[in-house]
C-alpha cells in the first residue's frame, strides 16, 4: 500500500512538473515567433500559473461569491495582486496538497482502523482545511488592516486639520497623509486621491474608502466631511471637532481595557502562580511528612 501510494505521488509529481515546463517551452516559441526584437513579457508568477492551471473550477463561480471574495481582497488591500480567481486557485491547490499529505499520512500512521478507512478520511480532513485556511489568513489580514488603520486615525486628523486650518485644500490635505504614513491608511488615501485624478467625485471616493475599510470612526469621519461639504460648513472646524473626539473615544477605549486588566489576570494566577506557590510552600512539609511515614 506505501508503495502504491509513493508511485502515484511520483507520478503526480511529474505530471504538474511536465505542465509547468511544457508552459514555459510554449511561451518561448511564442516568443520566437513573433520576432526577437519585441520586448519580452514578463514571466507569470507562480499564482498566476496556479490560476490557469484552475480556471476550468474558478470560472463557474457565482457571480455574488466572486464579488463578494473581490470585496474582502479590497479589505485586506490587496494582498500579492490576487484576483478573485487567483485566490479561489490558492484555495484549490492547497487543499490538493493537503489532500495528498493527508493520505500519504494515512498510509503511514498504523491504527487498529484499516487503512482504506484511515487514508481517505485523513485526506478529507486535510483538504477541508487547506481550503479553509486562505480564508482565516485573509480574515486575519482584514482584522491586522482594520486595527492599523484604526490606531493611525486620530492622528492623521490631526495632520489633515493642521493642513486644512493653514488655508491649503482638502487634497493636499489628504495628499500630506499619504506622505506621512506609510502603513494601511496611507494606501487607502493613495487609492481615493487616484480615483479622484481619474474624474471619481471626491465625496463618492471618501465614501468608497469608508465603506471598503469598514472602520466606523473613519465611516463617522466621511460621513461628516460630507455633510460638511453638503451644507456649507467650513471643514477645519468640523475636523478640529472630529480630532478631539477621536481622541476622547481612545483615552475612554483605553482606560476600559485598564480596568478589565486586573479580571483578566485573575485566570493567568489562579491557574498558573498559585499552584506553584503552594508546590512551593507546602513541598518541604510534604516531604517531611512522607519520611517521617516511612
């Protein structure tokens, strides 16, 4: 049985290494054909090999599944440049692998179960969470995203505020934000001044970024720019107003999880220190105890 399932591993082996390089062997004849002095394109990368190779499964998506992964890719800024295809591919070849390390596990692991019960279902087990976990890396990613941009708002008000009270314009406002940050409120700002450059309404812009990063002071923050902007309020008022409040609601969300410090260490020394306070209390007596019983 090991050895059937090492000969088909081998065999599969060759068949996804024959592919890549018959991949390879094709682009460069189309490259030779169309003339040497053209620029040569560039080599696709290993996703978008992965891609291809997975098209027949990602392109019979639903239409909402595919915006709804293109929607969380958004979120988490667009990790290595995946597509929605290109992610439901990493999702398909990792649990392929998993599929095999999970049999191949089978095989060797000796269970009282015979081992046509026991490869299969380890196979299943580590498909299922090969094809989970693109997703909990990518929650992970929008989580990490949200609490960047989160801890770098109040600031970047302040910043905006500043420039906007000096008399120079809302643009140039958010302009010296994405000079002055570099994390991921920075590239959020970066795409709504590149929308706006390509004819986007500026509020329409802001309202996509909030809606896209999904932080509520920031939906608060655009909701209130544009009103402003609505009704003719001056701006660097409402962002002095916005500032201060942003920093209020810090200092209140900080003093909380201070005063939820002390019942969360109830757990850690209950379970972890006490015990070894009384081993250590209480072990010479113990000790002194059992020798004077023998």
């Amino acid at each position: 049985m090991f050895g059937i399932a090492l000969i088909a591993g081998i065999i599969c082996a060759v068949i996804v290494v024959a592919y890549f390089v018959a991949i390879d062997q094709y682009r460069r004849t189309a490259t030779a054909t169309n003339g040497s002095f053209g620029a040569q394109a560039p080599r696709p990368t290993m996703v978008k090999q992965l891609e291809a190779l997975a098209k027949p499964f990602t392109s019979r998506l639903p239409a909402h599944a595919t915006v709804e992964v293109r929607q969380q890719l958004s979120r988490a800024g667009d990790p290595g440049g995946l597509t929605p295809a290109g992610f439901q591919a990493v999702r398909y070849g990792l649990a392929a692998l998993l599929a095999i390390v999970g049999l191949g596990t089978g095989v060797l692991i000796q269970l009282p179960v015979p081992v046509i019960v026991v490869a299969p279902f380890a196979g299943a087990v580590a498909a299922v969470i090969g094809y989970v976990l693109p997703s909990l890396w990518l929650e992970q990613r929008i989580a990490a995203r949200r609490q960047q941009i989160q801890h770098s708002l109040a600031e970047a008000t302040d910043l905006l505020t500043l420039v906007v009270e000096s008399g120079m314009s809302l643009d140039e406002g958010l302009l010296s934000i994405t000079e002055r940050f570099h994390n991921a409120l920075g590239d959020e700002i970066g795409k709504v001044l590149r929308e706006i450059r390509l004819g986007r309404p500026r509020m329409s812009a802001l309202e996509h970024m909030a809606e896209t990063t999904g932080v509520p002071d920031l939906h608060h923050l655009v909701e209130s720019i544009v009103q402003s902007d609505q009704m003719g309020v001056p701006i660097a008022r409402l962002l002095r107003v916005q500032a201060t409040e942003m920093r209020r609601r810090q200092r209140q969300t900080a003093q909380e999880r201070a005063a939820q410090a002390s019942s969360r260490m109830v757990f850690p020394m209950v379970g972890c220190i006490f015990p070894v306070l009384w081993i250590v209390l209480l072990g010479p007596a113990i000790i002194q105890i059992l020798k004077s019983l023998h």
